[in-house]
C-alpha cells in the first residue's frame, strides 16, 4: 500500500528529503482493531511537531486524522463491520493515517456524521476530542451549566480553537471571548458564535477591559502559552481555571497559587497512549459529535481542500500549519 512517511527528523518542509512516498506491506487487524480504507485526512499541528521533533530508525508515517470505509475487523471488534464509514483521530504511539489503509482501535473510532463527506469529516476527529475533553473533562464545566461564567479561549481559529468555541457556545452558557489577530480569523471566530473576539498580537488584559471585562472564571491556552501567561494569571479570578494543550518551553506554576488557580492539561492521545479503562470514551464522544453535526447543532471546521492526498500537498498543508496563519482545518481527500 501507498504511504507517506519520514526518514529523517528536523528537516525543512521545503527539503525534498522532509516527508516520502513509500509501500508498505498490508497490515492486519490485531484483536480491538478495524482496517479502514483511507479516503481522506486533516493535518494537525502535531502532525509538524513529529516530523521536526521525533528521531526515527525507520520511516514513520504521520497523521492522526482520517475518514473512511471499514474493510475488515479484528476477532473482538463489536462496534464496526465491513462497508462502515468512520472517522477518527487514531493513537500516536502507532503508524499514522497517511496511508491507503489504516489500523486503528475500535474504542477511539466514530460512526463519520452522514450528512459530511469524508473529507468534511476528516476536519473533526482530533480537535473534536480535544475540545471536548478540555472542556468537559479538564476543566469541568457540565454540558448546560456554565451559566454566569466566562471562559476565555487563546487560539480560537486555530483547529481545537474552532471546535472548541462551538462547543463553548452550544452547550454550555457560558460567555465565549475567542482570541484571533487578523481580520479574517476575527470573522471566522464569530461566525462560530463567539460572543466576543480580542487580538492575542495586544496585552490580553488591555484587550479584555476594553470590551468591559475584568477577569475571567476560565482560560483555555491553545497556542503560545508562554508568551501570554502573565496576562492569562492576571485575567483570571481568584479560584479560576486555566487549561492548556500546547508545548511550553518552562511553565512555572508558582503565580497561581496566590489566587488558588488550577492548571490542567489536555493531551487526547493520552487515553490511547496508556490503555486507560474509560478509552472507549473517545468512541461514545465521536459518535455524539457525529449527532450533533448531523442535527445541525456543530458544523464541521474545514477551511481549506488541499486536493489529494501526495506528497507535494501535504508538504504543502505542513508548510501552512508551521506558517502560524492557518484557520480551522486543512483537508486532503484520496490517494
């Protein structure tokens, strides 16, 4: 089967030698496992981080999004068979979804929303469970509650961003004040129904008096947590919350403990990565995201198609997600 993989960590996107096409053998479904037929993948922020950040001793292949159709199912599956279409964020510890046929665990797998096409679909699975874990489980708040409180999100056009803001709005009551820096993200963000938008490129504090408000009971730092840390402590109350999901060079927890501040961290390959007994969680959150996309409640974060899935595109999609100036999500469909 076709995949595309690296052979090398830490070279330029631009270098021919940065991301290859390669065969691999077919690979067979372990015990929990379905082998989906690739049709199509998003490109994550990680997905960049691997390749620049990871040392190999043999090709790996990247990707932690896709859609697609079962094609055959390991001896304990219960939840998928033959002909189903899925979609999913898969397990960093195992081969990506850069490739014309993928395994993946049952458990962290959804039904894909009827009402998307694969490459719609595609655009969801990792910023869908990210979003919602952050959300839901890190920082607490109860699907409808939230009523009187203020959550602030750093990074709202980003991918996780862009699910994020929409769940913050949708389910909760929650006030949503997303951050963006340029006039197009600013749109994007309020048409996925952010009460207010701020510019994270000014002082956040500034930012948030000048739409009339003192602090915050919740932040959620999507990107350059360590650039705006001081300002996210001040920002939030005393007792508030403040969840993260990007890779700070140092983050010194000692400013929050004046206010009591919690920290928490979001990391959705974590229940894959160690097996953890509630793993199937991931299941049941995709298939209520696929609901909630199919009656008109979510909206997929596709931004831009970026044709098929090859090399050159993809090194493409890296060479946008490393420019710091994407929104929402970058799509490729078919091999």
């Amino acid at each position: 089967m076709k995949a595309i993989a690296y052979t090398q960590h830490g070279l330029p996107i631009d270098d021919p030698l940065a991301l290859v096409e390669l065969d691999f053998p077919e690979p067979m479904p372990g015990p929990h496992d379905i082998l989906v037929e690739v049709r199509a993948v998003s490109v994550n922020p990680v997905d960049t981080k691997v390749r620049r950040g990871t040392q190999v001793s043999e090709p790996r292949v990247l990707g932690w999004d896709a859609a697609g159709i079962v094609r055959a199912v390991g001896s304990e599956v219960s939840l998928f068979q033959p002909g189903d279409d899925v979609f999913y964020a898969g397990d960093i510890t195992r081969p990506g979804s850069y490739s014309q046929l993928h395994l993946v665990d049952e458990r962290i797998v959804g039904h894909k929303p009827v009402s998307l096409g694969f490459a719609q679909a595609a655009a969801l699975p990792l910023t869908s469970i990210t979003a919602w874990e952050l959300l839901f489980d890190r920082l607490g708040v109860a699907e409808g509650g939230g009523q009187g409180e203020t959550l602030l999100i750093v990074g709202a056009a980003g991918g996780v961003g862009s699910m994020l803001t929409q769940l913050a709005r949708k389910l909760t009551g929650m006030t949503v004040i997303g951050t963006a820096s340029r006039p197009e993200t600013q749109h994007w963000v309020r048409e996925l129904g952010a009460h207010h938008v701020i510019d994270h490129g000014r002082p956040l504090t500034e930012e948030l008096q000048r739409i009339g408000v003192n602090q915050v009971e919740m932040v959620a730092s999507l990107t350059h947590t360590d650039r705006h840390y001081a300002y996210l402590v001040e920002a939030l109350k005393p007792q508030g919350r403040l969840a993260l999901i990007d890779d700070p060079e140092r983050l010194d927890a000692l400013p929050l403990k004046r206010k009591s501040l919690s920290l928490h961290w979001e990391l959705m390959f974590t229940r894959a990565m160690f097996q953890t007994t509630d793993m199937i969680r991931q299941h049941k959150l995709l298939e209520r995201v696929a609901a909630l996309i199919d009656e008109g409640v979510l909206r997929t974060t596709m931004a831009e198609h970026f044709g098929s899935i090859d090399v050159d595109n993809i090194r493409r999609a890296h060479a946008l997600i490393e420019s710091g100036r994407s929104r929402g999500k970058v799509v490729l469909e078919g091999f």
